[in-house]
C-alpha cells in the first residue's frame, strides 16, 4: 500500500505533535517533583524541630532553630518564584505551539493552492506539446541542447578519469620524500631559492633519483585534470544557456496560450511556501529554546532556586543535626521514635522522588534528540519535495512499525531518512520540465530541474521518454541540512521549483 506525500507529511507532523507533548507532559511533572522535593525537606525541618525541642536545652534548641527557619524561609520564597517561572515558561511554549500550528496549516493551504494550479498549468498545455512539436526553431534549439549536453557529459567523464588518474598515478611520487621534497622546493623552476651549498646538496639528490625526468610527467598529471575541469564548466555553461532558452520559448508558448496568471500564481504559492518553511524552522528553534529553559526549571537548576533548595539540604546535613538524630534512634521513647520514624519516612520518599526524576530527565534528553532528527526530516523531506502530491511512497511500514522504531531508538535517523528516499517514486508528468532533459537533470532527485520550463502531458518530444523514476540516484544517509539557531532561516534551492522562472 503506497503513501502519498501529503499525507505521509502528515503523519511524521502527528509522530512530531506526540513527543511534544511527552516532552512538555514529563517537563511540568519534573516541574511539580522539584516541589515536591522542597516541601518533602520543609517537612523534615519541622520533625528536627520537634526533635530538638525534645532532647536539646534551649539556648541550643533557638539556636539550631534559627538555623534551619532561615533556610526553610529562602526555600519557601524561591519555591512561590519558581512556580511563577514554570508558569511562565509553559505559556511561552503554548503560544509558540499555537504559532506553529499556524503556520503549518497556512503552508498546507498554499500547497494545496499550488497543486490547483499545476493541475490548471497541466491542462493548459496538454494542447502545446503538438504545437512545440513542430516548431522548427524549438526542435533546432532541443537539439542543440541535446547534444552540448552530450558533450559536456563526455568532457565531465574524462576530467573524473584524469582525476581519477592523478589520483592513482601519482602515488608513487607522493610517497618517495625526496622527490616530493624537490617538488615542494620548486626545484627546477624559477620559484627555487636555496644558497649554494642546498643547490649542490639538492643537484645530487635531483641526479641520483632521475628527478629531472620525472618532474614534467607529474606536472603533466596535475595539470591535466585541471583544463579538462575548465573546459567541462565551459561546457556545462553553454548547456545551462541552451536549456535557459528552451525554457524561454516554452514560456512564451504558455504565456501566449494565456497561461501567465497560472504561471504568476504558482510563483506566489512557491514563495509562500518558502516563506513559511523558514518561519516554521524560526518557530521550531525558539520552541527548542523555550523547552531548554522550561527543562532547566523543571530540573531545579535554576540558580537562585538551586542555592535556596541546596542551603536548606545544607542545613539538615549538619554535623549537630545528624548527631541529633543518631542520639534519638539510640534511645528507646515513643516521642523519638515517632518522629524518627517520619524523618525516615521522608527521606525514603526523597530517594523515591529523586530515582524518579533521574529516569525522567534521561527521557527528556531522549525526546529533545529525537524531536530535532525528526524535525530534520521533515526538513529534508520538504526541501526534497516529497510532500508534492505526485509524490509517493511505496512502503506504509515508513509511518508504521519504522516510524515506531525510529522513535524507540532502534534505527537511526539517517537510516530512517534513507528508507524514505529509497521508497519514494514520482507520478508520470511530475516535472515541469522542457521536453528536453540534461544528463545532469534526469540523474536528479530534483522534480523541478532548475534548467527546464515544463514536462509536457505526452512525449511527442522527448518529454515522457526522459522523465525520471524514483529509482534515479539520489544521496541516502549522511548528515542532514536544517539549519539550526545561528544560522540563516532559508535554506538553498527550498520550496518548490519549476523551470524557466516559475
């Protein structure tokens, strides 16, 4: 059963919804933890209290008191400024959640807007092809095109061989010292400067390893693949100017068939959807700020509230207060056994609270990882255009037991991400194309070449004939593209592309 790219989209934003609200549902409980773990210690400050008031002699008693009270009043006020901080963190991140949700379903309309029109451009041109078909200057034109790319593709191949061959033959000169030594010196050739006594030293060396004769051929394999590489981009310009043209006349051809406001919408809508990629990756990076913040607080690590938890720790540790309690468990009353027993009590629930906690922050840091893969997937998912309607995939597992496993941690995202590249295929007349195709072009995973105007609804010239399968090569695993808070809210080459302007 095939996915359409919609709504596979749709499912990886319903995985991306799940963990946020894991990730902010275990935030609020570390949130609550950290109170509790504060009025668990107010607690047991009150039971030393108790104690004291039992077994030590007054003057101690308000001494020790006083202690502890003034550490239990800072814990209390940072307590109260604490749960106003948490407040306020989780409100920043439901309002940014809310702007999300926003802007991804404005760009779901403008996709939406964007594939009515396509649908229009198609229909329109249905009837052109024929008429492109037997335009003299635009068949001249095509062929021209089609056989500078023939030989840009033939300059492209020998210039990865002579690469390829510097590479290999030029081993053996790399790895002899000493001829690499003379080469590096510039010896033999006007850049040489050395005294006297290292040109004699270095003539030696030049006669006993035949340097003068080996010299010109490894200069010969440098230099090689360096005009081969020149000429190759002459080549590739002339092609990208020829396919530049065929573009043109298509586009008068469609603009002469009252096709400009077609055109001019499916522009707007490209933009559009650009526009609110990089909002959406704006919105995603201060949501991951203000769960970082909203983290922080959760754990208690926030500093005033950090000192203020840790004084009143401080002050139940002391040695006078752990003498205390070692001399009430040694003596045998109902009082101190009573209140021994809920000190006891409460530290027990501590240990349990801080177990807790240590289990949930380690979830937090899994779900704060898996949220960014995820969120680097959709990316590269959009940027790749397989969100496009006449894009499909033909593995359901991808949103199914894949997907679950990529969330539990058993498959890597770059592994996940390769799995939907492999599935994915284009429907027949996806690319907005000229009829004519680069070598280049039909090896992209790119539905809209840069260089082509439209793909054409039959292939009277060429157009169906060269249109990629999904089985065209495309990059699988490897690093992924998003760019992060620092750097530029656009990506290159994002949204949607068509040929020839639109």
């Amino acid at each position: 059963m095939s996915i359409a790219g919609p709504q596979a989209l749709a499912s990886l934003e319903e995985a991306m919804r799940d963990i946020r609200r894991e990730e902010d549902d275990i935030s609020r409980r570390l949130a609550r933890t950290a109170e509790r773990i504060t009025k668990i210690k107010e607690s047991e400050a009150e039971l030393f209290r108790q104690l004291a008031r039992l077994r030590l002699d007054p003057a101690v008693q308000q001494e020790l008191d006083g202690r502890i009270s003034s550490a239990e009043t800072k814990a209390r006020e940072m307590l109260r400024s604490h749960a106003r901080d948490v407040e306020a963190a989780e409100k920043t991140m439901k309002e940014v959640d809310g702007a999300r949700a926003g802007l991804t379903e404005s760009r779901a309309a403008a996709l939406a807007r964007l594939e009515q029109q396509q649908a229009a451009l198609e229909k329109l041109t249905a009837g052109l092809a024929e008429k492109l078909a037997a335009d003299a200057a635009f068949q001249a034109k095509k062929r021209e095109a089609e056989e500078l790319d023939r030989v840009a593709e033939q300059s492209r191949r020998k210039t990865e061989q002579a690469e390829a061959d510097r590479q290999e033959k030029g081993r053996p000169y790399r790895e002899d010292p000493l001829f690499i030594y003379l080469w590096e010196a510039g010896y033999g050739t006007g850049s040489y400067r050395a005294n006297n006594l290292v040109r004699y030293l270095d003539g030696l060396v030049a006669r006993m390893i035949g340097f003068h004769k080996a010299r010109p051929n490894y200069a010969m394999l440098n230099e090689i693949p360096l005009r081969l590489r020149e000429h190759a981009d002459r080549q590739e310009e002339r092609v990208a100017q020829a396919e530049a043209e065929l573009a043109a006349m298509e586009t008068a051809a469609v603009d002469e068939a009252g096709g400009r406001p077609i055109r001019e919408a499916i522009a707007a809508a490209q933009a559009e959807i650009e526009r609110l990629d990089a909002a959406i990756v704006e919105a995603e990076d201060r949501r991951d700020a203000a769960a970082s913040d909203l983290q922080a607080l959760a754990e208690g690590r926030n500093p005033a509230f950090e000192n203020a938890t840790s004084e009143l720790a401080g002050a139940l540790g002391r040695e006078d207060i752990r003498t205390l309690l070692a001399e009430a468990r040694q003596t045998r009353t109902g009082q101190d056994d009573t209140i021994v027993a809920q000190i006891d009590e409460a530290r027990a629930r501590l240990r349990e609270e801080d177990e807790e906690s240590r289990e949930q922050r380690e979830r937090l840091k899994t779900l704060a990882a898996r949220r960014r893969e995820l969120e680097d997937i959709q990316w590269e998912f959009k940027k790749q255009r397989f969100d496009d309607p006449r894009s499909s995939f033909g593995e359901d597992r991808l949103v199914g037991d894949l997907l679950n496993d990529f969330l539990r941690g058993g498959i890597s995202a770059a592994s996940y991400w390769d799995q939907w590249q492999r599935s994915q295929n284009w429907a027949p007349g996806h690319e907005w194309g000229a009829g004519y195709k680069s070598t280049r072009q039909r090896a992209s995973a790119n539905p809209w070449p840069q260089g082509g105007g439209f793909q054409w609804p039959d292939s009277s010239f060429g157009g169906g004939g060269r249109s990629r399968s999904g089985s065209g090569s495309r990059k699988s695993g490897g690093g992924f593209s998003r760019p992060r808070s620092g750097s530029s809210g656009t990506r290159k080459h994002g949204g949607f592309k068509t040929g020839g302007g639109f």
